[in-house]
C-alpha cells in the first residue's frame, strides 16, 4: 500500500488489462492507497512462479491483485481479504471475469483458511508493523520454498534499519526469521520490499548470517 499508489499508475506506462480495470476502479472510488507500479511488477514477476495458491491481505480496490492475476498462470488459485465491505465488493467486481479469483471480506487472518501458499503478500495485515498486529506465521502459511513479499518500508541507510529512531522491529523480524531466506530490495529511492523464501527442510536448522 502506498498513500499515492494509485496516482502512481499514471506515469506507469503500458498496464496489465486487469491492471488497468483496476486502477480506474481505485481512481473511481477515490481510493489512493493502491500498491505503486514498481511494487506491482515485482508481484508480477513473482507470481509467475507459483504453482498452486498466491494468497494476499489487504485487497484494497484490487490493484496488487490484479498485478499477480496477470502474473500467474492459469492453474493458479488467488485468494485475497480485505476488511472494508465496499471495498471488497467493488474487487470481487473487477475480476468477476477471472476463474480462480476469490476476494474475501474480513480480518486478514481469514487467509489462513486457503493456506498453505506457494506466494504470500502481506500488505493489509500480517506485517508486524503495529500493536496488536502480530506478524504472520510463515511456517505454516507457506509451503517449504513458498516467498513471503512485505511491502512499504523506506529504505534502509544502516544496520540496523531504524524506523522512529529506533531498530526498526517489523523489518529485522522478518530479515531476522529462522525460517526464512529473506532480504531487503529497493524498488525506488524511497520504497523498499523484504522478500522471504521459506527454507526447504534440511536448511531449516541454518541460521544465514546478517
């Protein structure tokens, strides 16, 4: 989610199709909290790699959805939640068309009924970030290999990553996790993704050095 994700779609380029109906349904419900383009081809291009389930918190007017929609092959089963009932039904109308589709309304913990995923984007819940907000359980929402994506951070000038002033809690638990393979990628000078990669069984005990 960005506060001008949606806006950002305008000097984008050439979209997706599904993209496109989505971005024009965020700008008609004046909704700019869409993910921004540069997060949206990541989710693009790591969707392309899921086999079975690609699961996603925070739906918003479906525009992060319809950027992995676009990625995924056929086959592919994606599920997304999003709390706010107008919101999700104005979704579940953009993909009306697509097999395969399914937007949720609820808390994002309603996810954990279509695990585990092969692609898991916590972008409405799940991060970490805030009270009473615990961080999602990868080990058992992913498969062995399955990618965890965690979006809008700043990006990190110095270790450890600071947010307030302070280590910044949300991030260094998931670059941190015992589970995971992750890292922090720079999508643009002022936004930064983690992206995590559970760790087939026999690395599960190796700990990757920071």
């Amino acid at each position: 989610m960005s506060l001008t994700g949606t806006a950002a779609h305008a000097s984008a380029g050439a979209l997706p199709p599904l993209v496109d109906r989505a971005v024009a349904t965020a700008r008609a419900h004046g909704f700019p909290y869409s993910c921004r383009p540069e997060q949206g081809r990541l989710l693009h291009a790591l969707a392309g790699g899921a086999r079975r389930v690609v699961g996603e918190t925070g739906t918003g007017l479906g525009v992060g959805l319809a950027w992995l929609a676009s990625g995924a092959a056929a086959p592919v089963r994606l599920v997304s939640v999003e709390r706010d009932p107008e919101r999700a039904g104005a979704a579940r109308a953009v993909f009306s068309d697509r097999p395969g589709v399914e937007v949720l309304t609820g808390d994002w913990r309603r996810i954990e009924e279509h695990g585990p995923f092969d692609l898991l984007v916590l972008d409405g819940g799940g991060q970490g970030k805030t009270d009473g907000d615990p961080p999602a359980d990868v080990e058992r929402l992913l498969v062995p290999g399955g990618t965890v994506v965690v979006d809008d951070f700043t990006p990190a000038t110095a270790w450890p990553p600071l947010h307030g002033g302070r280590p910044d809690r949300a991030r260094l638990h998931w670059l941190r996790h015992p589970a995971l393979d992750a890292v922090e990628l720079r999508l643009a000078a002022d936004l930064a993704v983690v992206v995590g990669t559970r760790r087939l069984p026999e690395r599960a005990g190796v700990t990757a050095g920071r």
